[in-house]
C-alpha cells in the first residue's frame, strides 16, 4: 500500500506551547477579562429586562461590545480546540494535547460565566428590546441564534445556578465524555487469525469489520467485544453518568413547564417534535422491506441471515472488487464521480489533497472512526479517517470530504451563521455518499461486478441508516426513561440494545449486537445526546435534492449551495419551505425519499438474482 495521506495542522500553530498558540490562549484570557469587567460596570442593566427609551441604545451598545468580543474569543478558542483535538485523534496518548485541551476546557467555562449576565438578559428581555438591538449592524448575524436561545426563556435558572452549572460542567458532565475517548484510544484488541494473532488498536481492528476476508471481519469483531467486554463496566458508568447529569439537570429547569430529554435534542438539531415523528413513522412502515433485502445480503454471504460481523462488509464477490483499494484509486474514484455533478465539487476535492487537509494514516493509538472538522480562523476543514482499503472507507472518505463542501461554501458567512445542526449536517455528506455510489453503479468504464459492489454498498447504507440509526435512537430513549428511575448495569443496557435491534432488523440478523451501546462512541459524547437521528433525516433530506438534479438544470449546484448555506440561520422547516416548498412534517415528504430508496433495494435484489 503506499504511503497514505498525513494531514497539514502545522499551518495553524507550530505546537501546543509554540508562542502562536500562546499568543491566541492569551488573547482569549484578556477577553474573558474585559467581558467581565463590562458585565460588572453594568451590573444595573441586568436586573431589568425593559429600559427607559434614553437609555436603551446605551444597553444595545453594550451588547454590541460584549457579543462582538464573544464572537472573536470563540473562534479562536474554537481554533485551538480543534487544534488539541486534532493531536489527539492521531494519538490518544498525547499528554500536551490533553492538557492543552483541558485548559481551553476551563477558559470556555470562565468565558461562558464571564457572558451568563448578558445571555440570561438577551433570552429574558421582552421581543420588541431583542429585535431592537438585534437591529445593530454587528449583531445582525445573531438573529437566528437568539430565536433558539430564547425558546428556553421559561427554562433558565437563577443567575448564580446557571454560573456555577458551567463551572461545573468541565470536571463532571465533560469529564465523563473525555474518559470514553480516552478508554476507546488506548484499548487494545487480540486478533487471532488462522493461529495467528495480531494486537491492535481499536480503530484498526473496526476498520477491519469492514474488509472483504470473513474470517478476518469475524476475529475483529470479536476482538472489539472482548476487549470492551473487560472495560463494559466503565462504559456503563460513562452512560450512567451522562444520562443521569442531563436528566437531574431536566429536573432543575422544569420549574415553570415540563421539560424532557428530547426537548434539547429537538432543538439542537433545530426540527419539531412532529418532524422527527413523521421520519420515524415512514421509516418503521417501510422496515419489513428493508429486513427482507438484509436476508438477501445475507445469503450472498452463505448465510440464511445476516451475521453481525458482516453488516459493513463490502460485496461478497470473488472479483477484482476484493483487492484493497490504495487511497489514491479510492480518492480518483470520488473525485471522478463528483466531476461528473459539477466541476466546481472536482476542484474542491483536489484542493482538500493538494493541501494535505486529510488524514488516513494507519497509526496504533490512532482514535476509531472518522470525521470532518476545521479551524475557524482560516476557514479551513480537515478530514480524519483510518484508510485500510475496504469500499467503506471508500464510502467514509466520500462522506466526509462532504462535510468539508459544506463548510468551505459557507466559509464566507458569520462566524455564528457557520454552525448548522447535525440533522442539516449530515445533508452534504450522504449527498456526496450519494453522488459516488450513483456514479460507480452507473459507469460504463466499471465491470459489472464492480458496479454490483456499489449497488450493493448502496443497499447497506440505506440498511444502517434506517434500520440501525431508529435502532439507536430506541435504545437511547429507553436508556434515558430507566435512567430516571435507577442506575443501569452493564446487562440492563445489553437487553435495552437487544429489544431496540429486534424492533428494528425484525429476525432478520443471526443475533443482536447487545453491546453496541458501548462500543459505539455516539452514545458516550458529553457535548451531545441522541448523535443518531440526524443520520436518518440527513439521509433521506439529501435523497430529497438529489433527485431535483434534472428539475433544476444548469441551476442544481447553485440551488444546492444556496441550502448550505442557509443551514446556519434557519430551521430545517423553514430552509425546506422555502427552498423546497415542502412540508417536513409530512409523512409523505418522507416517504418519497424513502420510494427512492425502495427503488434501490429493488435494483440491488434484481443484480443479486441475476
């Protein structure tokens, strides 16, 4: 295999205790002292949420003075983050990064409590005063921002309890987040194969799951559940721990209404209530036909059903098609396919390689998984993955230089309008996902086992999204309505997973994998819950433009981009009504996604027989 792509991060700062990162450390410092001194000079104005006329173009200045300092301390601690993050990714054991990270842990918390005054304040004020200084040209970005934070307005704790809250966050709730990245980096896994065995970490040996030798996919997958069999009882009291903060902190804030643990979810991914409802609901009435096309997958394996193990395997062919790809083929692959969309998603790609924004490298303390991240002062994305050759590092890669596009489209926008929410998120990247396995099932330029490979991959994607995704998402609200009755052991969580899985993959699957809830990093994040339904949405939303491409032309990647980049200052229903013209809360939006999708299971279950 050749020398697999290392990415560039030395272009933000030169290391951790480098004068560059120092410098911007110290920045944020004096922020964070000016901010609270201003909130000092004023303790007035936040007693009050009306003003004389005289007097509240004084309090609009203000504002404008504290956000606008804000807005400068979070990108560069944003930057930093991402920075530490990014050293620690390639190598769970690197004390300066950790360190590093944890005292930007801290500053945050010291800004957050430095800005509480003020934030309390914009979310109580009446709407006319917010509108008002919303109106100043610096915080007029800020606008969508505040609409969210002020639908909890009848939620906020008092001054003092909301500060002390944050300062506690760092070494409890986060605390218990970090400890699960640190027990997934320096886990190791015994793969024995053919009498052989090999120690590695836990993101080469899932990466293996996803090979074409089955033999090889059974021993690490093995070895994943043996070795996080012997820490199940930590990851328990990770899950524990998480669920029952969230769920005390539910408690604290129902002091006016209910509130609930979907409540804040719902809200982060910036969608109601009865929009996640209709998405379930199409997708559960379409399930059976999805188990049905698993049982097929699974014969093509020797199989009367499908073995865990093989569930991210790539095509069970004896072709060409089970050769490891080396990166370069994959990357061509991808970029090829994007060319054939739009030149200007050709050129983007190329220029993420050139520039050595990717990270594939095969490391032993390497983080599992993969993702896409960037660095706000220069508006750059990074891509992280564990490249081993399998079509799903493939479909990863594709994935996640996906995420890039859409941050570098909306490079330009406010730093606030930048952050959209993960059920918009995930839009770009199964677009991109989409676009290649589109392309290689069409292409006349591939053999026809290979392009049975990616109506294959296809079919497995639509299985993991809405089959295992709902799963989760089950698994996760069980989680959380025992949770608030007592603690959970690690055998409790295993049956809540394996009454989840049968819901959704019916008898479809040999067994269960009971103990996915913890060698799955989403359940274990400190900074979010439910990390699962957004996959499901984003899926079936970009199936939804994707097959606008004849209906708007020459226009597609305008149209396209211009929905990127309203992602950051508009609800998923808003963005859909008006780009759209569609009703999210519809079963039946959903459900014509989900007729595209049951059209692939079709063409996939035809290949199969022939």
């Amino acid at each position: 295999m050749t020398t697999l792509p290392e990415w560039n991060i030395l272009s933000e700062y030169p290391a951790i205790q480098s004068s560059e990162f120092l410098a911007d450390f110290a920045e944020v410092e004096k922020i964070v002292k000016e901010i609270s001194q201003i909130t000092k000079e004023n303790q007035s104005i936040w007693s009050l949420t009306e003003w004389p006329a005289e007097q509240r173009k004084t309090i609009a200045e203000t504002m404008v003075q504290i956000w606008s300092k804000t807005e400068r301390a979070w990108i560069l601690a944003a930057n930093m983050q991402t920075f530490c993050h990014c050293h620690i990714s390639v190598d769970a054991n690197d004390s300066e990064a950790e360190k590093g990270s944890s005292r930007l842990q801290i500053l945050l918390a010291h800004l957050q409590e430095a800005c509480t005054p003020a934030e309390l304040w914009m979310i109580k004020c009446s709407d006319s005063f917010s509108d008002e200084i919303l109106e100043q040209p610096e915080l007029n970005a800020w606008k969508f921002y505040w609409q969210k934070m002020r639908l909890n307005k009848d939620l906020l704790l008092s001054q003092s309890e909301e500060i002390l809250l944050n300062s506690l966050r760092v070494s409890g709730h986060q605390a218990w987040g970090d400890l699960y990245t640190k027990l997934m980096g320096t886990i190791t896994c015994e793969i024995e194969i053919n009498g052989q065995t090999e120690t590695v970490g836990i993101a080469k040996a899932q990466a293996i799951t996803m090979l074409p030798d089955p033999v090889a996919r059974k021993a690490a997958w093995q070895a994943v559940q043996k070795a996080w069999g012997l820490h199940k009882e930590s990851a328990a009291a990770i899950l524990n721990a998480l669920a029952g903060w969230r769920l005390e902190l539910i408690k604290k804030r129902s002091h006016t209404r209910q509130t609930n643990f979907l409540e804040a979810p719902l809200q982060g991914a910036c969608i109601k209530e009865s929009t996640l409802n209709a998405m379930m609901t199409a997708i559960h009435k379409n399930a059976p036909r999805l188990q049905k096309t698993l049982k097929i997958m699974a014969k093509l394996h020797g199989h009367e059903k499908m073995q865990i193990w093989d569930l991210l395997a790539p095509a069970p062919l004896k072709s060409e098609s089970d050769a490891a790809l080396s990166f370069e083929e994959g990357f061509q692959t991808i970029s090829s396919a994007l060319q054939e969309v739009d030149s200007e998603l050709y050129e983007f790609v190329t220029m993420m390689r050139e520039k050595k924004w990717i990270e594939s490298r095969i490391l032993p303390r390497k983080s599992g998984g993969a993702y896409c991240t960037g660095f706000a002062k220069s508006r750059t994305p990074r891509v992280f993955q564990t490249w081993m050759g399998s079509f799903m590092d493939l479909t990863t890669l594709a994935h996640e230089l996906g995420h890039a596009f859409h941050s570098w489209v909306m490079r330009d926008l406010p730093f606030i309008q930048r952050d959209y929410p993960m059920t918009l998120a995930e839009t770009a990247s199964i677009f991109t996902e989409t676009v290649l396995l589109d392309s290689m099932m069409h292409s006349k330029k591939l053999s026809a086992k290979t392009r049975f490979t990616a109506a294959y991959a296809e079919v497995e994607n639509a299985v993991a999204l809405l089959l295992n995704i709902p799963a989760r998402f089950d698994f996760e609200k069980s989680l959380y309505e025992k949770r608030s009755q007592s603690t959970l052991t690690a055998e409790e969580l295993s049956q809540l997973t394996d009454e989840a899985w049968t819901k959704w993959y019916g008898n479809a699957l040999e067994q269960n994998d009971k103990l996915f809830w913890a060698t799955k990093l989403h359940f274990s994040m400190s900074e979010v819950s439910f990390y699962n339904f957004p996959y499901a949405f984003g899926y079936l939303f970009s199936l939804s433009i994707y097959a606008r491409r004849k209906e708007w032309g020459a226009d597609f990647i305008k149209k396209y981009k211009e929905i990127l980049c309203d992602t950051g200052r508009m609800s998923a229903e808003e963005l859909v009504q008006k780009h759209m013209n569609e009703d999210l809360s519809s079963v039946s939006f959903w459900q014509k996604s989900i007729d595209i999708v049951n059209e692939k299971l079709e063409h996939f279950e035809e290949l199969a027989r022939a």
